[in-house]
C-alpha cells in the first residue's frame, strides 16, 4: 500500500541538505467514495501527513493533494502490472514534478 500511496512523490532538498517537511503534496490520494468507506478513509492519506493525530475516520480529502485515476484497490492491482501502472501513473508524475520540481530533469 505504501508503494500506491508515496509511488514517485519526492520531498525537495534544501539548502543545508535537510528536505522538505513532508507535506500533503507527497502522497496520492483517492477520492471514490466507495473504496474509501470501504478502506475507513485511508485514500485520505495527505491528509494524515497533515494532521498524523487525526483518526482514519476523520481524514478529509486534501485539494492540494495528487490524486490517483482510481481508487486503491484497483490501483493496487495496476500496480502488480508494471506496464499497465506505468501508463496509468507516469503522466500524473510527470504533471506533479512539473508542479513542485520544475528545475530537475524528467
């Protein structure tokens, strides 16, 4: 699980050498209903990178957050079909690593 929810999502190295807190930004989340009542919220994951002391129950869905195409189950599954989750995945990367590394190579 951990693999779908951190999958590509790196923190930036600061001057000093220490990275970036880890943020809502590092983490995918998912926002099917269904999945998520059946997983008690843990597609919600930003969120607990927010807010570590907030029940599973609670997690909100976090906007800043990148989102998965599916929920975890069935991404899951992609990702035990590398090519299927590479196609699946590597777009939304590459639009994520635009956004918060626009100087470091693709």
């Amino acid at each position: 699980m951990n693999y779908v929810e951190h999958y590509g999502l790196t923190r930036a190295l600061r001057p000093g050498g220490r990275y970036e807190p880890v943020g809502p930004q590092h983490s995918w989340n998912a926002a099917q209903t269904a999945s998520n009542w059946l997983l008690i919220n843990l597609q919600r994951h930003s969120d607990h990178h927010v807010a570590p002391m907030r029940p599973y129950p609670l997690l909100r869905n976090r906007a800043e957050a990148p989102a998965l195409p599916h929920g975890y189950p069935v991404m899951t599954v992609l990702a035990m079909a590398p090519p299927l989750w590479r196609a699946r995945m590597h777009p939304r990367l590459d639009a994520w690593q635009r956004r918060h590394h626009p100087a470091a190579p693709t």
